[in-house]
C-alpha cells in the first residue's frame, strides 16, 4: 500500500494562466496522508493524469457555464470555458479508472452536471462571501447513504460559501445530505467511492467530520491501482 497516495487537484487559474489553488485542499489531503497535486488545463494529457494518479479532487470555484446543462446565464459568474473543458474530460477518463473521485462545492456541481442534472443558477441564504463572512447550518445526513458509512452521524454543522445549486439531480445519484430543501450532498451508486459535496472540509481542519471525509477518501487512494 502507497504511504502517500498522490491526489490529483483541479483546480483555478486567473486572467494570466497562474493556477490559483487554495493551500487549505494542499493541507487537508497532507493531513489525511496524501500529497496533492494542482493540475494544468491540458486536455491532451488527461490520459496520463488518470494513469499517474491515486485520486481526484473536483475543488470549488467559479460557475460552470449554463449551456451544459441547457440553460441561458441569468445569474452564473466566473464561468472559465477552459476550465470547464478540461474537468468535464478529466472526471470522463477519471471514472473509468475505478479511482476515488471528491467533488467539493464547484466540484459537486460539476459532478450533477455531468450525470445530465440542472444548478439553481442563484440562491441567496447560503452564500458565504469568506472566512470573514462565512455562514454555517445544519445538515441531515441520511442513513444509509456513503456519507453517514464515513462519518457516522446524522446530523452536524457546516460551513457554506455556495450561491448556487442541485435543481434536478443527476442520474445515478443518491442524495447524502440535506439542508432543508438544499441537497447537501450526494454519491453515485454505479462506482465505489464517487462522492460531493456542497460546502468547503477542507476549511474546517478542527472538525473530526470534515478530516473524516479526506481520511476516505485518502484511504481509497492508497488502495489505487497505477
């Protein structure tokens, strides 16, 4: 078994091609035992990405354009078509790997989307600005699910920087976690750990709940197969 399983990010870039990644994911999977790892926006080499690395991270970030999941933008901002581009191909290649896949925030998003589900383009009661602004709730974890089998709880508080969200959810998802009518979380039934959600564990390395989700997720990533 790999003593530190190497973690693919996806992850930001700004106006000038710098890869923008937030060192709060890089200390989350080193806590857990792993080594993350920001990926270039290089579609060409998705192949090899999914074959040199033990898992992957969808991280948060700006919305993804509305037209994958047919909509016009109403209220979608920081759309990156390149960056769209090339997760949509790396989560194609990524599934087929059987490696273990962490959608957060953007990353859950991303995922829905993928699996032919639809985002509110706004909502208003969750979106936190920063760590200076963040708003936190509850969350009811459902029983039975992957999320409650790691963390063993029904219920916890979390923190939350989202604007948007699940409308329909996509096919093959099961829900994890709610938060009254907000999908919280969600798993896809057909592969072995392929888990979202919507607010931000890597931010919260006090909570035992949150490092419980990396230290999964970090566990099936040393059991990876190159």
């Amino acid at each position: 078994m790999k003593e530190r399983p190497i973690i693919a990010l996806m992850v930001s870039i700004d106006g000038e091609d710098r890869i923008c990644a937030k060192q709060d994911y890089l200390r989350a999977v080193w806590r857990s035992g792993g080594i993350g790892v920001p990926l270039p926006y290089d579609e060409s080499k998705v192949s090899e990405f999914c074959r040199e690395f033990d898992g992957f991270i969808f991280c948060g970030g700006g919305d993804i354009d509305p037209e994958y999941y047919g909509e016009e933008n109403t209220a979608c901002c920081d759309v990156c078509i390149a960056r769209d581009k090339f997760e949509f191909a790396m989560l194609t290649a990524a599934l087929q790997t059987g490696k273990p896949i962490l959608g957060i925030c953007r990353g859950m998003q991303l995922l829905n989307v993928y699996f032919k589900g639809t985002l509110n383009q706004h909502i208003s009661d969750h979106a936190g600005k920063d760590e200076c602004e963040t708003v936190f709730h509850e969350i009811d974890i459902k029983k039975g699910g992957k999320l409650f089998d790691i963390v063993d709880k029904s219920t916890t508080i979390v923190n939350s920087f989202h604007h948007q969200s699940v409308k329909r959810l996509g096919d093959g998802l099961a829900v994890d976690a709610v938060s009254g009518t907000t999908i919280e979380a969600f798993y896809h039934k057909g592969y072995d750990y392929c888990l979202a959600v919507q607010w931000h564990p890597e931010k919260d390395p006090q909570s035992e709940f949150s490092e419980s989700i990396f230290a999964s997720f970090i566990k099936k990533a040393k059991e990876a197969e190159r």
